[in-house]
C-alpha cells in the first residue's frame, strides 16, 4: 500500500493532534510544524515533498494565508495541494483562501465526513487531471524514439556506405579479372555472396537499433505506466475502497460494544438502586423503631409522675378526713 504523508501546521498542538488522528486514520504519516515559518523551511529542506499540506489560518508570526501565498510562488512546491483549516466558514473567508492559492477550506474543529469528502474530491481532481500526463507522458516518448533515431541512423547510414564503397571495389576487381574468360557465373556467385552479407549486415544493424530502442524505451516507458497509474487515482480509491469496508466493519463493532455495555450499565445502576433503597428503608425503620421508643418511655414517665401525684394526693386526703374525725370524738367527749 503506498504511503501517504500529510504536513499539518498550527500552533495549536491539540489542533495539530486532533487532526492528525483523523488523517492517520486514512493511512496518512503526519509530520507537523508548529508554525508557518518552521513549515517552509521543512518543505524547503526536506528531500521528499508531502501529497498534502493542511494549514491553519491564525498562527503567531507569518499567517496561514501569507504561507501558501509564498508556497504557491515557490515552483519547487506550487503543485502540492493546500487546505486551509479554520474556524470561520463565511464566503469571505472561502474567497481569501481560495485566493491565496488553496485547493479548499476545512472547517475547525474538523469532522470526519468532512475530511473524508475533501480527500475524495481532491483524488478526483488528481484522476480527471491524468489524461493530460499520459498524453504528457506519451509525446515524451515520440520524442525519445525520435532522438534514438537521430543518434543511429547516421552511424547505419555511414556503415552501408562504407559496406556498398567496399562492394563496388570488389565487384570492378572480379569484372577487371574476368573480361577475357566470360566468368559471368563466377561474377554472379561473387554479387550474391557479397548481397549476402550486406543483407546480414543489415539485419544485424536492424537488431541493434531494436535493442537499444528497447533499452532506451522500457524504462521511461515503465515508469510512463507507473506514473499513469498513481495519476489515475487506482491506489488512491482502492485505499479508499479498504478504508470505507473497514470504517463500516468498526461501526459495527462498535455498536455491538455499545449496545452490550449499555446493558451492562443498566443492571449495575439497577443493582445500586436497588441497594442504595434496601439501606435507606433500613435506616428509616431504625429510626422510626428508635423514636417510638423514645417516644414510649417519655409516655412511661409522665404516667409514672401523674401516678405519683395522684397517690399523695389520695394519702393527704385521708390524712385530712383522719383528723376530722378525731375532731369530732375530741368535741362529743
């Protein structure tokens, strides 16, 4: 699987990590910079360039809209696609960064539908833009046949000429030598002989040029297909197609864990609950026993005292009618 790698830069590490999270999640490696000055001179530095550059707007120093100005002027890095991410969504603010050179605007905090229809619109501006490189990569070849032709054809040219001089000299010896006998059969057998070999010649020179047109040819040609292909987006969407299958794969997953501990959860709060009541009503009981309790012998008392009360008065009563009586028998005597 080719690997991706996204340049991130803000000045905000947990911007910088929350976004990375997403872009590693669609096998991105993530290089980031905490600002936009240390971002170009990474770029400028670094011998493989990024496939993206995610840069934020408000950032100390040089702002994000100043630095893919600057990027954009640099020929060595106007190619590499830049997002802008941002926290403002106005028109305006979609024209300033479009107008700095941006290849689109990615909201702040950014979303994960969101990144994933900004990385698919961005694979298909990079497959509708490959018919070109391949017609590009296709006149490069024609090129490199025209020149391999240039570079052998003369060398032929002279060599069949050197080959047709030396015939020509033998053919005027044989002639010279047999004027006087008639050896016009030995003539033609010498003609053939030497058509022959000028034949071979030919082919041999055939086979060379093939050769070295090979050579010369496969390799370009090969690395033509190679880049065909990385242009056309098939790694890009087939990434794309495994990461889709997985995300669902995982939404399943995750659904099944939280459908179970949603359960779990429900019958251990159900279990507290149920506890938590066991113990306040047994609480209440105690307290409710304790105060009737209380309650019983403050009655216990006060019955006690009226008792009491209730028992001297009686003994002075009859201590009363006692002395009444005696009294009395005192008066009659």
């Amino acid at each position: 699987m080719q690997t991706k790698t996204a340049l991130v830069v803000d000045d905000s590490r947990v911007a910088r990590l929350t976004l990375g999270k997403l872009l590693k999640s669609h096998q991105f490696e993530v290089v980031e910079q905490g600002s936009a000055e240390e971002a170009m001179s990474w770029l400028q530095q670094t011998p493989t360039q990024p496939d993206i550059v995610f840069m934020d707007v408000m950032m100390g120093g040089m702002d994000g809209l100043a630095a893919t100005r600057q990027l954009k002027a640099d020929p060595n890095l106007a190619a590499l696609p830049v997002i802008i991410c941002t926290g403002k969504d106005t028109d305006a603010d979609l024209e300033q960064a479009l107008a700095s050179g941006a290849s689109a605007v990615l909201p702040k905090p950014p979303a994960a539908d969101a990144l994933q229809q900004l990385l698919d619109d961005i694979a298909q501006t990079a497959s509708e833009a490959a018919p070109d490189a391949t017609a590009s990569s296709a006149q490069s070849e024609v090129e490199l046949l025209a020149a391999v032709r240039a570079a052998l054809l003369p060398e032929i040219e002279n060599k069949l000429a050197a080959s047709l001089s030396a015939l020509q000299q033998q053919i005027d010896q044989q002639k010279s030598a047999q004027q006087s006998s008639g050896g016009l059969d030995a003539l033609q057998e010498i003609g053939e002989k030497l058509s022959g070999s000028v034949q071979s010649q030919l082919e041999e020179f055939k086979h060379s040029l093939s050769s070295q047109a090979d050579d010369l040819v496969s390799g370009p040609a090969a690395q033509a297909v190679d880049k065909a292909v990385d242009q056309l987006g098939l790694r890009d969407k087939l990434e794309t197609l495994f990461e889709n299958e997985g995300r669902q794969w995982l939404n399943q997953q995750q659904a099944a864990v939280r459908e179970a501990l949603q359960q779990q959860l429900m019958q251990d709060m159900n279990a507290v609950i149920e506890q938590k009541l066991g113990d306040f009503q047994a609480r209440l009981a105690n307290q409710q026993e304790t105060e009737q309790q209380q309650l019983l012998a403050e009655q216990q008392q006060q019955h006690e005292a009226i008792k009491s009360q209730l028992v001297l008065q009686r003994n002075l009563s009859f201590g009363a009618a006692g002395l009444a009586v005696l009294a009395l028998i005192v008066a009659l005597v």
